[in-house]
C-alpha cells in the first residue's frame, strides 16, 4: 500500500497518505522531549507554526525564528498554549547575511540543542538578490542553514536531530551547483524553488557525517502538499485546483516532527524521508539527478564547500577526526 501510494504521487502526495499510512505498521508516535530544546526557523506560518506547536506538546522548550515582530509573537502564543514551559521568539530575515550570523551567535549561547527544523522557505515569484548579492531562494533555504548549522553544531545535545523541510518539488530539478542560483533574466521561481529543495537534502546528506562524531543526526523531509499560507501565495491556482485533497499544516510537519523528536534514530542519517518512511530521489521526469550515483554524495559535498565558500563560514569540528576545513571565499 504504501509503495503503490508512493507510485501514483498524489495519494502519497495528498492528505490520504498520512490518513492511510498512519494506520501501518512503520507509523511511530514521536518520542516525547520533555525539558529539551528545540529549534524552529519558519515558525510563524503554516509548517514551521505545525512543528513549533507539536515539538511543544511533546514537551520541549520552544525557540521560534520568525522575521516579524507581529507574527512572531501571535506564533509564541500558540506555542504556549499547546503546552511549552519556554518559548522565545528571535526575529531575523534569513535571506540576509548580518541578521543570520547576530541569530546564530544569540542561538549558541541558549545551551544543548536537541531538535533543530529549517522550516523557513517561500516560493518567490519575482528575482530578488541579498546585500551580498545572493538569489533570495538559495540565501535563505541553503545559506541561512549552512551557518546556522556551522554555529550551532558545538551545542547539539547528544542525540540531537536536526531535520531540513525539503519538497517533493524537488524532484522536478537535477542538482547542478552551477545552475543552483537562477541569474535574473533566467529567473522562474518554482525552477529556482525546486532547485534549492534539491540542494537542502544534499546538505543534510553532508551534514549526517559531520555530526555522527558528535552522536546527532541530520535528515531533510518532504512534507506533501500541506494547506499553507506559503502554499496559497506561491502555487495560488495549484493550491484552489488540490485545496480537497491538501493536508493541513500539522499532517504535513508530521513527519517532520517524528524525525526532529527522534523517531528515526538509528537508521541511516541524511536520507530524505516522506511520511516516516525515506524515499527514493529520483523520479519521472528526472530520472538521474545527481552525476555521481544515486545518493549524490559527490555532489553533496561539493555544496557544502560551495556554501563554505559562500558565506566564509567553515565547519567548526573536525569532521571524522580530519582537519578543520579553513575559511575562504569564492573568487
Ligand atoms: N505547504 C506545502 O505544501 C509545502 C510543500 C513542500 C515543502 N514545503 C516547505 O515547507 C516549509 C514551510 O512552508 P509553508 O508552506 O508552511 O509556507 P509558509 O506558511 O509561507 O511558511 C514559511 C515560513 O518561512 C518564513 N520565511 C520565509 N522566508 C523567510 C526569510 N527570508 N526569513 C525568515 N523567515 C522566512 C515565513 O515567515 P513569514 O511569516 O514572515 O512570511 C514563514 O514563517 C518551506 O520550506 C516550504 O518550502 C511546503
């Protein structure tokens, strides 16, 4: 049932995959995480919102990190009321350069984190580059995490799990790091969207051995097609043609969720997970998106030199016993 759901797309896609698959057997509760703490980027709309929220019913002390004020604190408002004995709110644009590394320096001085989701994203219909010039897509979905994680990997708790919200949009893009960032006369947002999802399970597969010495794990996650405000601006006629068949935002951080509260410890970490299951990354029309093999370890490698390079923000421990890679730019 399962496999056939994930043939035909849209039932795996749709709110009848979790409605069905919940009631087979590979369907864990998440465990719980009582006192611990979690990390949500995006959490003040749709998915991110659905994960702040639940990781807080699950007992965790909640961190939002939303880019305006208003949002922010309506979204910590529901974090405490599903239960959370913390929650604080940290504002910054993601897309921008300075307001990721004051965010990553105010997060690593909190303590051990235990849960960390990098929810935040958005479909842009028009170009937009940051002060450093970076295509907006990439500068939040790909960059922002790459330094957060660079900071924060010191203060993962042990067991820590950090999970990266992909999309199954992403299948539509092979990964090509030349072509990661659409110029602006080449500019369509749902290519330049799809290619960034692509980039953020290479960097989660990149990040899984970095982290295994430490004893935390990294996973990217496609969350189907969730009801979301993001959803409604960035897909708007997709979003009126599924709307009886699209999850809600808490089905969607489902699995999401599951993986960041441990759900899958001990099973291969950087795999790219789809209702608590990980999935294949290659599918009709792109059949072999990645030069190097099926798992594109190659190419997810060269990501994280790329965005190394990118944001001058070198990995902080050596990752299986070998040197600290050194700082430096791109020509
Ligand atoms: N909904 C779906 O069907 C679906 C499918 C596949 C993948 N996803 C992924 O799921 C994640 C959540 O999406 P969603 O559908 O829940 O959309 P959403 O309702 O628009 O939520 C996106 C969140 O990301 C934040 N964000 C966007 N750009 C940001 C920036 N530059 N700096 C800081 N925060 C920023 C938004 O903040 P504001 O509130 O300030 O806008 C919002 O909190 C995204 O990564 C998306 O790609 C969603």
């Amino acid at each position: 049932m399962d496999r056939a759901f994930e043939v035909a797309v849209v039932p795996s896609f749709s709110r009848l995959g979790p409605v069905v698959r919940s009631r087979l057997e590979h369907w864990g509760t998440p465990p719980r995480l009582d006192g611990a703490l979690a990390l949500v980027t995006g959490a003040t709309s749709g998915i991110g919102l659905a994960c702040a929220t639940e990781l807080a019913r699950l007992g965790a002390r909640v961190h939002l990190v939303g880019r305006d004020e208003r949002r922010g604190a309506a979204a910590r408002r529901s974090v405490l009321e599903a239960g959370a004995s913390e929650a604080v709110l940290h504002l910054a644009d993601l897309s921008e350069p300075t307001e990721v590394a004051d965010l990553a320096a105010a997060l690593a001085g909190q303590g051990s984190w235990t849960a960390v989701v990098h929810a935040a994203g958005a479909l842009l219909a028009r170009y937009g580059c940051n002060s450093a010039g970076r295509e907006l897509t990439v500068a939040t979905g790909v960059l922002a995490p790459h330094v957060l994680m660079c900071t924060l990997a010191p203060k993962l708790a042990r067991g820590a799990n950090v999970v990266l919200v992909s999309s199954g949009g992403m299948y539509t893009q092979p990964f090509d790091l030349a072509a990661l960032e659409l110029p602006r006369p080449a500019y369509r947002g749902a290519v330049a969207y799809a290619r960034a999802k692509r980039a953020q399970v290479l960097l989660a597969r990149a990040w899984a051995p970095r982290l295994a010495p430490l004893g935390a794990a990294a996973w990217s996650a496609h969350p189907g097609w969730a009801a979301t405000p993001g959803l409604r601006s960035g897909m708007p006629v997709f979003y009126r043609l599924l709307q009886p068949v699209l999850r809600s935002s808490e089905q969607g951080a489902g699995t999401v969720v599951w993986l960041a509260a441990g759900g899958a410890a001990g099973a291969p970490a950087g795999a790219f997970y789809h209702d608590r299951r990980p999935r294949g990354e290659a599918r009709w029309p792109v059949s072999h998106p990645y030069r190097s093999g099926p798992s594109g370890v190659a190419e997810a490698e060269e990501l994280f030199r790329w965005c190394v390079g990118a944001t001058a923000t070198p990995w902080p421990l050596p990752a299986d016993g070998g040197e600290v890679e050194p700082a430096r730019r791109e020509p």
